[in-house]
C-alpha cells in the first residue's frame, strides 16, 4: 500500500527513557490523576460533598470529582494516610499526543502525531530508536498489540477499505493479513493468552507465527479466547434456529462450542451431542470466562409471546465434564447481567430483576440479595476481594466467606452509595447520602458482629 512506508533509521536517544502512561499522563500523590497548579491537605475521616464523581479505587487512595459549596475539585483520598487532597485548577484531565504502548522484553512502540502525519516509532531496551511505519497526511494509524509484546496488528483506513497488517517485532517484518471492506475497532482484534493467534471480527482467526489464517468462525454470533489456553469458546447461530423479535437489540445464538488452536478439534458443549433438550436452545448474550480459564458462564432463555426471557444460568469448564445450572424460571427476568467470577474462581454472581445472587462454587450453594436501589442509581454493590464476596444493602455492608458464612461489617442510618475496601481488608471507605448531600466516612470493618449460619 503506497500511503505506508517502512523505515530503518535508528538514532540514539539524548536522554534516558522514561516511563509514559498510555493515552492519558495524569499523576497525583501515586494516583493516575495529573494535578496542576497548588493543593490542599488535610487529615479527616468524615467530609460531606454536594456532589461525588468516582473515577478510580487503587492501592488505598479513592480518587474523585467532589463539589462543595458550589466549587468542583479534583480529591484524593488517602485510607492509609487518613488524608484527603484537594487539586485546584484538575478538573480538566489532560491528554498525550503520543500513545505509548509497553512491549515487555521489547522495549515499547510509541504512536507520534505531528504535523498532520503520524508514525510508529520502536524503541528497544537499549534506549534506541527505529521508526517502523509512517503513513499520508490524513490517514491514521490504529493498533493493538499481542500480549507477549512480540507482535502488533495495525490498520489504515483510506475510502472504506482497510488493510490489517501485522508486524514481527523480533524479526522486524511486516505482512498483510487481510484487505476488508468497512472499518475496524479496536474490539474487533481479540488475541489468544500467550499472543501467538489473533482473531479479526470473531470471525477470522491467524496464526501471527507464520502470518496465515487457520481458522474461519462461519456461523460465530460471538467467540472468545480463553484466559490461559490457544482454546475459543464460541456461541454458533443457525438459520433455522429460534430467531429473537426485532426488537430485541441482543446477541444470540444456539450452541456453544469449542475450538483447539493447538489440535484443530471442535467440541459441541451446549447441547452436547445427542441431547434432546424440551425447548430449543437459546443461548443470550456473551459467554463470560474465569480468569483462570477453568470456567465460563453464559444465559439461556425463551421467546413467549414476542417476549424474550432468561431463564437459565450455566457454568460449564471448556472440557465438558462440569456443568453447573441456576434455575431463574421463578422470576422471568426480561434481563439477566453482570455474570462474574471472583478473581479466585470461588464465587459466581450475577443480577435478574434487581436482585443479587451470589454462588459458592465449591459447593455450588447461593444466596440472593436486593440491589434494585443500587443497580437503578448505578452505584457499585458487589466487591471481590481475596476469597470473599461484599456485598452493600441500603444500610449495611455483609462479607461473604466460605461456604458463604455471612457477617455484617458495617450498618449506617443512612443510606449507602458506594464502599470501597482498603488493602489490609480492616477498613471500609463508604459513600453516604445524607439529606441532599453525599458523606465520605472511613470506618473500620466490625469485628464483633453477630454471624449468621453458614447455608446449609
């Protein structure tokens, strides 16, 4: 393609590399937040807003948008230091011109706009610089980079064509992978754990080694690489299948199905071969994975009178021989969300109608709880942390161990928002709504609460 041209110029660099953060510079007290011009501090467990806007919880510092009085500031609080910071002149977040992308071993790649052009620039370990591709004045460069850090697909558009190359970082060579019609978002790359297939609108999947489709996904509705494995997970549609009503803006499929990069094998999971199920299959929305890649979860339901229904949830492991199934037939939910796993793999939950269940897998036992006032507000009512689950009622926070032990770490007369759990798990920084302003308060985590019974 005449508009990209490939460099070899290498220059050293006058200065020491130092470490940007990708699309956006901001740094605040060793938050993620650039504060510009001065601040105020001062130690408090108990500060009223009229209004709190969270932007990130990391490493014990709770970093917002707070007004008070009429003025908006940028704050950080600090659970540790017990110290909140205001930021005078930070609303406005400020953003690089350059992308920066981390390539590990490899150094990184830096996407530099200037002048109208733009331009992929590598940098190794060493500090040396190597521009890899510019593209014409007008055209933009798009990309996503393999988890190793060993490869990057990139993409320009030009008149509704677009060519997807891919670029050998190691060997320092470039190929083209496809010509397509339309546009490509970044979304539409999903790459396998350990970078070596990646795959274009769940559709066409490569071997970036070789540079050489391996697979095509012909009735894919979506499809999903495992956390750990060269395994996809794939929800397939029929034509003849039962079809949802116009209205009815989901995904949807009939069958969920593995493919092995590794062996080329294709496994049917859902129905499994041979099973003759009641209803024909109607698998909703996305399939969501365990981390660990031991797991998968995914929605069932029916269409009734032009209605769509969920009435199932499963969990499955991608070989076939666990299948676990929550039965939702009871509540009719028009909608079942938020299917997650705790970071361990120990807990399930997921929302129908407003209530919160909340599944210990090691026992496969379960408990419900009403988050319609937090789900309607979009305030966050489910945390995971080591193997507990915590989970915020109107006036009260419980935590969940194992066997799903229930203990009440902290109750308030008035309504609860938001919470948040410092590293060491002793204290809870929670949102209040008190009168017609919003309380941030630390608080210990009780210890001396009555515990429920274990669910038997």
């Amino acid at each position: 393609m005449d508009h990209i041209e490939y460099k070899e110029q290498r220059v050293s660099l006058m200065r020491p590399v130092i470490p940007l953060t990708f699309m956006i510079s901001l740094v605040v007290a060793g938050c993620s937040l650039l504060g510009i011009g001065q601040h105020d501090e001062w130690q408090t467990e108990n500060v009223q807003f009229d209004r709190i806007d969270v932007y990130s919880f990391e490493q014990d510092r709770l970093t917002f948008t707070g007004t008070r009085d009429g003025e908006t500031s940028v704050y950080v609080y600090d659970m540790k230091a017990k110290t909140l910071i205001r930021k005078e002149n930070s609303v406005n977040w400020v953003q690089s011109r350059d992308q920066v992308y981390y390539l590990g071993e490899h150094g990184k790649l830096t996407l530099n706009r200037e002048g109208g052009r733009e331009r992929l620039v590598l940098t190794n370990p060493d500090g040396m610089e190597k521009e890899v591709l510019h593209v014409s004045q007008g055209l933009s460069i798009r990309l996503s980079v393999s988890p190793n850090g060993k490869y990057i697909v990139y993409w320009t558009e030009d008149e509704g064509e677009t060519e997807v190359h891919v670029y050998d970082v190691v060997r320092d060579r470039h190929t083209l992978l496809q010509n397509m019609s339309g546009t490509l978002k970044n979304d539409d790359v999903q790459w396998s754990a350990n970078g070596g297939y990646v795959m274009l609108k769940q559709r066409d999947v490569y071997r970036v080694t070789v540079a050489e489709k391996v697979l095509t996904l012909e009735k894919a509705a979506s499809a999903s690489w495992s956390p750990v494995r060269d395994q996809l997970v794939v929800l397939e549609r029929d034509q003849d299948g039962v079809k949802l009503p116009r209205e009815a803006d989901k995904n949807y499929g009939h069958r969920v199905v593995t493919f092995d990069l590794s062996s080329g094998e294709k496994f049917e999971l859902y129905p499994a071969e041979g099973e003759k199920l009641e209803m024909p299959p109607l698998v909703l929305d996305e399939v969501v994975w365990d981390d660990s890649g031991r797991l998968f979860a995914f929605s069932t339901g029916s269409v009734n009178g032009g209605e769509v229904t969920y009435d199932k949830v499963h969990i499955m492991d991608p070989q076939g021989g666990f299948h676990h199934v929550e039965n939702e037939q009871n509540l009719r939910p028009s909608t079942v969300e938020d299917l997650t796993f705790s970071p361990d793999g120990t807990f399930f939950s997921y929302t129908a109608n407003g209530l919160l269940k909340v599944l210990y897998i090691p026992t496969q036992q379960s408990k419900v709880y009403d988050v319609y006032t937090q789900l309607k507000d979009d305030y966050r009512y489910l945390a995971y942390k080591a193997n507990e689950a915590w989970i915020l009622g109107s006036h009260e926070i419980k935590r969940l161990g194992k066997g799903l032990e229930e203990k009440t770490v902290y109750r308030s007369s008035h309504e609860l928002l938001q919470f948040f759990i410092s590293d060491s798990g002793d204290h809870l920084l929670v949102v209040e709504r008190v009168g017609d302003h919003f309380q941030l308060k630390l608080e210990p985590v009780l210890e001396d609460a009555e515990e429920t019974e274990p669910v038997s």
